[in-house]
C-alpha cells in the first residue's frame, strides 16, 4: 500500500554520520527517511537535510522544522 508522506527541511552543523536513506525516527517509531542532504558552501553554513515521514505521524514533529508539501 502506498502511504502519504509530508516532507521537511532541516539544518545541522553536524551530520554525526547521517546520510540519505537513513531511517527517521519519531516517537520511537519508524516513521520515514532522510531523501538528500545538501552540503554548505561555505565552512560557516550548516547541512540542509530533506527528510520524509508518514503524515500520520506529522502532528509529533516539533515547530521548527520546515514543513514542504
């Protein structure tokens, strides 16, 4: 079955190692994946990482994250 997702941006500093495809966890579930990051241009930029999850599941992500449709 095919299942709805909501998408996000975030930015890091450290990537401690993430990369795409990576499991996104919320709430201690499986929730999605990560689908790209973005390397900075400049050593004072951050990572820009694009991740999914199951939009039943949007109503546990925190505000600060940057919500794309």
């Amino acid at each position: 079955m095919f299942s709805h997702h909501v998408e996000y941006y975030s930015e890091f500093v450290n990537l401690a190692g993430l990369a795409s495809g990576a499991k996104v966890r919320v709430g201690g579930m499986d929730a999605g994946e990560v689908m790209s990051i973005e390397v900075p241009d400049s050593p004072s930029s951050r990572f820009r990482v694009k991740w999914k999850i199951d939009s039943k599941l949007g109503g546990l992500v925190r505000n600060e994250f940057h919500r794309h449709y």
